[in-house]
C-alpha cells in the first residue's frame, strides 16, 4: 500500500518543537521537549491501528467495547538520537517492544555507517515505528528501513520531528510504501548536510555531547 506523509499541526507540538529550535534551550529541557512531542505524536501515528469488539461487565452491567486488535507494536529507534524518542512512546504503548539500529554519517560523505542492529524476533509479525528526530538527506532511514526489510519486515512508519524536503523525497523514492510522520518539514539543508532552521545536531543537544 502507498503510503503517506503526514506534517502535524498541532499547536501543542508547534509550541515544544519550537522550544527545541531555541539554541539556549540546554540538554534537560531539550530531552523532556523530545519526550513530550513524542508522546503527543502517538495518538496520530497509532490512529489507523485496528481494534475489535470484545465484552466487559461494568458495574451496572454488560457493554460492547473496542480493543486493540492485530499485530503488536515494535519500535526502532535509530542510535542515537532516536532513543530521546523511546520514553514518550512506551509511555503509552507499554507493551511494545524494542530493537536498536546503530547508524552514524559519516561527516564527509554523509552515507550512512552501519554499526549495530538488533531486532525483536518477531519483528516480522509486528507494526514497526522507526524514530529518529531528523530527517535530513534520508540517508539514515533509507538505510535503516532498508535492514528492517532485510529481515523480512513489512508493516513500517517513520516517525521524525524535523524533515528537510530532500530526506522526504529520499524516502519516498527509496521506501514508497512507508508512512512518513513529521512536526515540522522545513526549507532545506545546508551544504554539511545540515535542516535549515533545524535545531542543529540532535544528537549532541540530548546527550550533551558538544
Ligand atoms: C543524525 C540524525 C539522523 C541522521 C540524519 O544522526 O539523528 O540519524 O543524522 O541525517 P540523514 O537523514 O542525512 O542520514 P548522526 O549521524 O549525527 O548520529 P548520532 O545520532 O549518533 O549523533
Ligand atoms: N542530523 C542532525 O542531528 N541534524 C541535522 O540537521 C541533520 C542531521
């Protein structure tokens, strides 16, 4: 099926993502701003989920109520900064399970390097969300996506915080099938590879780590 991309405008996730962009905003506020907008983004990336009828007593008597049904959920986020994405997520989807893809770029070509892949075995039977905040030239999540597939997956959505247009093309090309969710896509990137405005390298601003 093809899929789609979806740009979120919610005046809630406007307003951290802009808290985020803020150059003074420092690596404790950066990582709770991630957390939060990850969450908020759940309800939208979750809202075609499939539920079933099933029966409940509530203490007056006998209803109909709808639960989740078909596949569980697994998420992926994409080392490093994809991990800033995973709290806000399990929050409200205890149960899904996690894999790890390993992947930096190199800053010189900007491919990206495979490091560590580390799935759920039964990935194969699971709705898949890979996260990553940043969605540049596309490299990353291509890639990733691309050894998702390799063991058999089928069942992908991407779920970013800021998309250059070039990463959506990117993925789109490479990827058609896969559902895009983004906070905010914006003009272009630089010359080092960099979204302009962006927030800079994500990466860093969560860990600290320049
Ligand atoms: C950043 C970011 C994405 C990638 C996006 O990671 O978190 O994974 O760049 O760029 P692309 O779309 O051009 O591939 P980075 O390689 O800096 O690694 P890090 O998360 O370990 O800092
Ligand atoms: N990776 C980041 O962390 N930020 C960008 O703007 C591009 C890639």
């Amino acid at each position: 099926m093809e899929g789609k991309v979806h740009i979120f405008e919610h005046p809630l996730i406007q307003h951290k993502l802009g808290m985020m962009r803020d150059k003074t905003t420092g690596t404790k506020e950066f990582r709770e701003l991630l957390d939060e907008i990850s969450m908020l983004m759940v309800y939208e990336v979750t809202r075609d989920l499939p539920t079933e009828e099933a029966d409940v007593e509530t203490p007056l008597g006998p209803t109909k109520i709808q639960v989740l049904a078909g596949m569980p959920i697994g998420i992926i986020p994409i080392l490093r900064a994809g991990l800033g994405m995973v709290n806000g997520i399990q929050s409200l989807i205890p149960n899904s399970k996690v894999g790890h893809i390993g992947l930096y770029r190199d800053p010189e070509t900007l491919q990206p390097v495979e490091y560590y892949c580390k799935l759920p075995a039964d990935a194969q039977n699971r709705y898949l969300f890979v996260l990553d905040p940043m969605l540049a030239t596309g490299g990353s999540a291509s890639a990733a996506i691309d050894f998702i597939k390799q063991r058999g997956c089928t069942n992908i959505s991407l779920v970013s915080v800021i998309a250059a247009p070039e990463g959506i093309e990117r993925m789109r090309k490479d990827h058609p099938d896969v559902n895009i969710y983004v906070a905010a896509q914006d003009e272009k990137l630089n010359e080092h590879g960099y979204i302009i405005p962006g927030l800079g390298d994500a990466g860093d601003r969560l860990f600290g780590t320049k």
